[in-house]
C-alpha cells in the first residue's frame, strides 16, 4: 500500500465532447417539449450511466424503429444512422430527429461524394460498431470495411484506380495511421484525408493520456465497455507499458489495482459524464491523501447548433461539463 500522498493525474481534454452533449440535449429537449415517452434508436451515446438517467426522465431505447409506435418521436443516436434507416422512419410516419454528431454526418458526406463519383470507398472501422453500421449504409454496394493493415491486400475494389478511404471517428490516431499507410502503398492513387476523419475529441484525449502515461503507475478510464474512443485510451495506455483499466465508475475500482500505484492517471471517454470522473477522484480521495494535478493539453471550444425545431431557450438545464479542476 502507498504510505505517501499519492498523486492523481488528471489529463485534459477527458470526458464528454460536443456532440455527445448535443445528443444527450436533444432528447431532453424533446421530453420537455413533448413530454414521455420520447423514443431512441440505439443508446443515445455508448454510456450506461447517461442511458439510464434519460431512461429515468422518459426516453425509451430501442434497438429497431417497429418497436416504436407510429407517428411517435424517435431520436436517432449520435453514431449516425444510414438512409434505410431514415427512408423506413419516414415510411412509418415517424417523427424522427437526428442527433447524429456532424461529424459522423460529415464522413458520410465525404462517402456520398466519393460514391455518386464512381469510387469505392474503403472505410476503416471495426466491424458492427453503429457509426461503421450507418457510414457502410451510405453506399451499401460501393463501400469495404478495412480494420486492420493486414488485411488491406485482400481488398476487392472494382477500380484500383478509383478509391477514396475514409475512417471511423473514434479510431487511435497510430491504427488509423498505419492502416493509411498500408492503403497509400497498394493502392498508390486512392484519395483520402489520413486521420483527419478522426474527431478533435477522440485525438485530443489520447493526446492528453499520451502526454501522462509517462508519470502513472496506473491508468482508470471512466467509460463503457461498449464505448469505441474509451477502449482506445485504455489500449493506448497499456500499449506505454502502463497497467489501465476500464471503469463504468467508482464502484468498479479493484483496490487490489490501487497497492503499488503511487501516481494514477484518472480519464474518461467523450461519452462518460465528467461527474463520474469526480466520483473515483473522491473514491481515490478517501483512501488517503492526495495531490490532484491537471494537466491540459489542448482546451476545446467546439459547439455544435442543436436542430433548428430545438433551439428555443429552455430553462433549469444542468451544466453537465464543468469539470474537475485543481484543487
Ligand atoms: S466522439 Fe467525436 S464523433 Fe463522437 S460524438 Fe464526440 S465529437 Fe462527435
């Protein structure tokens, strides 16, 4: 067990990113405005803890759109959905809003375009996620999934000359690099924007772990297990050589992690709520002293325009993103 005060670093940016607080605002702006229930296709966001606290307030989850009731209001979650999705909602006379993140919207934009020209595009993903689900529906015939450099020469493209690659939005910024290689080599003419389809939030949190990792005995990323971008930071981690663990929060601590780590490195995922990173910074707190230190590497001030049918001011909203800062 650690005698001395131990050291709790805190990397920033960690926690929710600007889309997530968008979608997470969407639907609490359609159960104030419509009252429950307020259905949603898929989680909202890949986090346990905020599902079950819009469950509370009314919003129903549901994994396909026959589970909802004709002409009720179904959020579609951030991840994206594909034009089936979209096309089968208005068939049924739903009242659907989209609280895809622009960002997955603008991938598939750059998909469409890429399609409607003729090329085939290579998107890099992992298989079944949702945001892979909805970008590969974009242009169902004309779109391969990549996940790994290996398998970039089995390929089956109709044109080698013409393909564009694109790539999920909360992939490690060195999978996506070496994948982008591995294209850039075999097939030397193909288009594509290397990483810049990785969002600002998923880079900048492993930028931050990266910038501490060095100085931790131990690594906790707060996060789901289904939550793409919080397993990258744990990877991201481990790939340093530093023992880290997924949390959904506090309770989930093993204190047996805890004995021989002197310095810990506290994160979250952009889907984890920053109160629950506070909660294992009180939990480690508790355990003796502490010395919180942040350390910042990048500062965000992304905003994204919530649908123009919600953007009325509307009292009483929690701050939901003031985070733990030193003290
Ligand atoms: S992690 Fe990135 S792509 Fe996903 S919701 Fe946040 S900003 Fe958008």
């Amino acid at each position: 067990m650690v005698n001395t005060t131990r050291r709790v670093l805190l990397p920033a940016p960690r926690s929710f990113c600007a889309g997530v607080e968008r979608a997470i605002e969407i639907v609490e702006r359609l159960l104030e405005q419509h009252g429950p229930p307020v259905y949603v296709r898929n989680q909202i966001v890949h986090n346990a803890h905020v599902v079950a606290e819009l469950e509370s307030k009314g919003a129903v989850f549901v994994s396909e759109l026959d589970e909802v009731p004709e002409h009720a209001v179904v959020v579609f979650s951030a991840h994206g959905v594909a034009p089936a999705v979209e096309r089968e909602a208005a068939a049924r006379g739903l009242d659907a809003v989209d609280a895809t993140c622009p960002l997955v919207a603008k991938v598939h934009a750059e998909a469409k375009r890429a399609a409607d020209a003729g090329d085939t595009v290579i998107l890099i993903g992992h298989e079944g996620h949702e945001e892979v689900v909805g970008t590969m529906g974009v242009a169902p015939d004309r779109t391969v999934l990549v996940e790994s450099a290996d398998a970039v020469p089995h390929l089956r493209v109709e044109n080698r000359d013409k393909v564009t690659f694109l790539s999920q939005t909360t992939l490690a910024v060195t999978e996506v690099e070496t994948i982008t290689e591995a294209l850039r080599a075999h097939f030397p003419r193909i288009k594509g924007q290397g990483k810049e389809d990785i969002c600002y939030a998923t880079s900048n949190r492993q930028a931050a772990v990266a910038a501490v990792v060095g100085e931790a005995d131990l690594v906790l990323v707060v996060g789901s297990v289904n939550s793409s971008n919080s397993n990258r930071l744990v990877e991201l981690a481990r790939g340093a050589g530093v023992e880290a663990h997924l949390i959904e929060n506090a309770d989930a601590i093993d204190p047996a992690w805890l004995e021989a780590a002197g310095s810990i490195a506290v994160t979250a995922g952009a889907s984890a709520p920053p109160k629950l990173v506070d909660a294992v910074v009180r939990a480690l707190a508790a355990l003796g002293p502490t010395e919180v230190i942040e350390r910042i590497v990048a500062e965000e001030t992304q905003e994204f325009l919530l649908p123009q049918r919600l953007r009325n001011a509307r009292p009483n909203l929690p701050n939901r993103s003031a985070p733990f800062r030193n003290r």
